[in-house]
C-alpha cells in the first residue's frame, strides 16, 4: 500500500507538503496549483488510500462509540438473545439510525452477574452515548449516572424513566382481546411465562392490561390469566414450555375456546400444544400472539398477532439520543410505540 513517503518521493516534495496536500490544507500554506496538480496525480497513479482511524487519532479526533446495552443472563448467552426474532429486527433499527450518525460507530455489551464489572472501563474509553434495553441491574445505572452521558433507554421499567421508549403494551392487549370478543369468545385464557419480577417488566405489564380489559368488557371467572414456567434454558425454551402448559389448560373441564398470548412464540407453543391433542385451529379454538415476529406469518395455521414495530422502538431511541446530543428538548421525555392488529388463519368465530 502506497504511502506519503512513496508519493513524496515520486514527485521530489517533502513529506509535510504531500501531507498538506491530501489533507485539503495546501491553499492555505500557500502551496501552488501546479505543485498540487502533481501531488494528486502523483497519489492517482500510486493508488493511494489514506488511512483516516489514523490520521484521526493522529489530530485527536477518535471516532465516538455508541454503546447499546441490553440485559441478558450469562446462562443464556449473547448470541442467543442476538438471533431472537424479536430483539435482532430492534437492534437493526438501532444500527440504521447510528449508521447515519457521522464520526459514531455502534457498539454491543450484554449484562450479566459475569461482566457488570467489565462496565466501568468500557465507558471511560470512547464512548459518547448509551442506549439500554430491558431490566437493568441497580448497579448499572448507578454506574451510568456516574458518568453523566447522555442515555436512552428500551423498556427499562424503572422508577425514574428517564428518557425511554416504550411499546404500547395495554393497545396491544385491548387489540387481541376486542378481536377475540368480537368474534364471540367469552372463555378466554391469556397464558403468560414469568419475567422474574412479581410488578414490572414487560409481561407483567401484559398482564396487567389483560385483567384491566377483561374487567371492561365484563368477563368474570371465564377470563383468566395462566402461567407457564418454562423447563430450560434456550433460544427457543418458551414454545416448548407453552406446549406442555396447554396440556394442562386443554384438560379442564371448560377449556378456553381462545388464547392470547404474552408473545408470539407463546403462540407457537400454544398451536403445537392443540396439535397435539387434535384440537382445530381456529375451528374449535382461537389464537392471538404479540409481537409479529417473522415466524407468524408462517406457522399452521397462520398465526393472527399484533404488530409491534420493532425498528421503529430502535430508531425512536437513536433519534432521542442524538437530540440530546444537540443539547435540544425531546417532545416527549417517555414514547410508547402504538401497535396494530395482523388478523390471519389461526382465529375464528367461537
């Protein structure tokens, strides 16, 4: 690879004038047309390419990272939680809209009891901004208050929001379940796997909205909330879970006659646990997931789901973070993404 060594050397010119040259700066040192004519044709022929990391250490300019961090338990592992069908269309949102941030590149830190001690040193080095996803530990905001970088959080479900996007989980719920009454269900069970916390989080908060609903539209005993624990650990220990818990809700004595889901791969689970026992979907029960995952649109029959717009949560967040880069006022301090209805083959009339 070319240098300005080779170049200076092809044309008889010092070092610092090929430099001054390349870098723009020539005009202003008073350096001729002429002389840099033949420094660029010089650089042209030799097929110079300047090293800009380089050249930017070199002028102290380093590019700025910002760091998206996400929770993540060190039995799962971060390639697991990277390819989930969910978290890897958000992630791609994320990275589009930092793409188009000049000087910043994206990078990644997966929390657990492991390497939170790892946290401190990454952010004394390059990093500009923080965006976080899901349930982060105490000591981690502590960490980031520390450093006072500007922050962005998905779905933190803290006590102070601070500035955060969130999905709009109650919409989503009253969706599926309008659907379901709609269509004439009256028994009909939302199946729910613990998030680790008894009041918050996201599946609590699927929960919650789906007791608020069914208590608006009048259910009684009929409308209930079932949980599923699941056996393992893996990308995909949910649907397995959710298979064998159906068993269970399928052999009461008045089983449902529809399931909403707290997400689509509870939904898929739900559909292998009525194919197991020759239930017919949606003729002799109906099923509503959350999420719109990539899969939905292919299980048997196809699942009917609520759409929530993944990239979108992910752009929202860098949009948020590059208004407080400018020291500007975000509209709303804390978004919720609205959601919508995907109807398809897996509901029917009850």
């Amino acid at each position: 690879m070319a240098t300005l060594k080779d170049i200076a050397a092809a044309t008889g010119l010092s070092i610092g004038t090929v430099s001054r040259v390349l870098n723009n700066s020539a005009t202003e040192a008073g350096i001729s047309a002429k002389t840099q004519e033949r420094v660029l044709l010089a650089a042209q022929q030799l097929n110079y390419t300047p090293n800009k990391v380089a050249r930017n250490l070199k002028l102290g300019r380093q590019p700025k990272a910002i760091l998206f961090l996400y929770a993540n338990s060190a039995q799962v592992g971060n390639d697991a939680l990277m390819i989930h069908p969910f978290f890897s269309h958000m992630v791609q949102g994320v990275y589009t809209e930092v793409a188009r941030m000049r000087g910043c590149y994206l990078a990644y830190m997966g929390i657990n009891q492991r390497n939170r001690r790892q946290l401190p040193e990454l952010l004394e080095q390059t990093v500009t901004g923080v965006i976080t996803f899901g349930l982060m530990p105490e000591d981690t905001w502590t960490e980031l208050g520390k450093r006072n970088l500007p922050t962005v959080s998905i779905e933190p479900y803290t006590q102070d929001d601070g500035h955060a996007v969130y999905v709009d989980n109650h919409m989503a719920i009253t969706q599926g379940l309008q659907h379901l009454y709609q269509l004439g269900h009256r028994r009909i069970s939302f199946i729910s796997l613990p998030d680790g916390e008894a009041d918050r989080g996201p599946m609590a908060e699927r929960r919650n909205a789906f007791v608020t609903e069914a208590m608006r539209l009048g259910f009684d005993e009929t409308c209930k909330v079932e949980y599923v624990t699941p056996a393992k650990k893996s990308t995909t220990h949910e649907i397995e879970a959710v298979r064998q818990g159906t068993h269970r809700i399928f052999a009461q004595e008045k089983r449902p006659t529809a399931i909403l889901t707290c997400h689509d791969l509870s939904a898929i689970g739900v559909l292998e646990g009525a194919r197991d026992i020759g239930l017919m979907v949606p003729d002799e029960l109906s099923v509503v997931g959350i999420d719109d995952i990539d899969w939905a649109a292919h299980t048997y029959p196809p699942l009917t789901t609520v759409h929530i717009p993944k990239e979108q949560m992910g752009t929202q967040a860098v949009c948020m973070l590059r208004r407080l880069f400018r020291g500007q006022q975000c509209r709303d301090q804390v978004v919720r993404i609205p959601t919508r209805l995907i109807v398809r083959g897996s509901t029917g009339p009850a």
